[in-house]
C-alpha cells in the first residue's frame, strides 16, 4: 500500500508539476501547489488522509508539509512507487483540464478555499461564497474569486449533473481566461 507522500508524488508526476523543496525561501509556489493539488485530489475523491484547514494561502496540510519536508529528494526527483488507478486518473484528469488554477496562484487559491468552504457549508450560495472570499481573501480581486467559485463549481460536480447553463457558465469564463 502506497503512502500518502507517494501518492501526491505520482499526482504531481502526472500533473508534470516538479517542486523544489529543500529551499525553503526559494519555491514558496512549488510548495503552494503541492498543498493545492493534494488538497483538490482528496476534495475530488482520492484517498488521502491529510487533513487540510484554512491558511493564509488557502487549504493547507501541515502533516503534508512535514511529509514532503522529510522526503524532499524523493518529492524533487518525483520518485514514486505508486500506481495511480483509473479513478485517480480520472480525478488528475479533471484538476488538469481546469483552466488557469496552475497558471494563477491567486486563481488557485481562490478555487481552492471556494471548494474548501463549500465542504464546510454545501448549501451555501455563489453570493455567500463570494461574501466570505472577500472576508477571507480581501486582496485576491474579484475577477479571481468569481471566476475561483465558478471553477470549484466544475471541479466539485459531476458531468452528468452538469446542467446546460452552468456548461454555459464554464465555457464563458474559460474564454475570459484566454
């Protein structure tokens, strides 16, 4: 059975992320994307059992954060006995088809902590989620924390739940984006 720390070593492999580690001072965002997309692969449905609270950045693991601070070597060179299943493929797939969020941190940590807050309360609103961003999140601007909730909302529903209008949605965002 794999670790934990393989398994996001295999995530970040097949996402083609390759974060330095050992610098603490040097690659803050290979660190920030290494929570981030650990933090979305459980959120989505891997089986990882990190837990993840609300930080200055968004979700944040401090055990995640030890484990990749004890394996810097193995996280940096991306050595990982894991095989990902075809569910995990799937849910790389789905992170990886998300427009932007690795192109963007401040994107990325607003659709992170969008999706963290939905967890927290699942009946709240776009408009509740985007009150509580700007509380939580006051410097991201508000094109980020829009297009962050509209995001979270394609990453956390299912195709088949997908109605047309929030394909819509989806599809006129992602035009913004490029």
């Amino acid at each position: 059975m794999s670790s934990n720390i393989d398994k996001v070593i295999a995530c970040l492999m097949y996402l083609g992320i390759s974060p330095k580690i050992k610098d603490k001072d040097k690659d803050y965002r290979g660190r920030f994307f290494t929570q981030k997309t650990a933090f979305l692969a459980k959120a989505l449905g891997m089986n990882l059992t990190y837990c993840f609270t609300p930080y200055v950045s968004g979700p944040y693991s401090h055990d995640l954060a030890c484990d990749y601070y004890a394996n810097a070597d193995k996280v940096e060179s991306l050595n990982s006995d894991h095989k990902l299943s075809n569910q995990e493929i799937e849910i790389l797939d789905k992170i990886k088809n998300c427009s932007g969020i690795y192109e963007s941190m401040t994107l990325m940590e607003a659709t992170t902590t969008t999706i963290y807050l939905k967890q927290q309360t699942p009946e709240s609103s776009d408009d509740d989620l985007f009150v509580e961003l700007k509380h939580l999140k006051p410097y991201l601007s508000d094109s980020d924390k829009l297009i962050g909730i509209t995001k979270s909302k394609g990453l956390l529903f299912k195709p088949e739940y997908l109605t047309d209008e929030i394909k819509k949605e989806l599809a006129a965002w992602d035009s913004i984006d490029n």
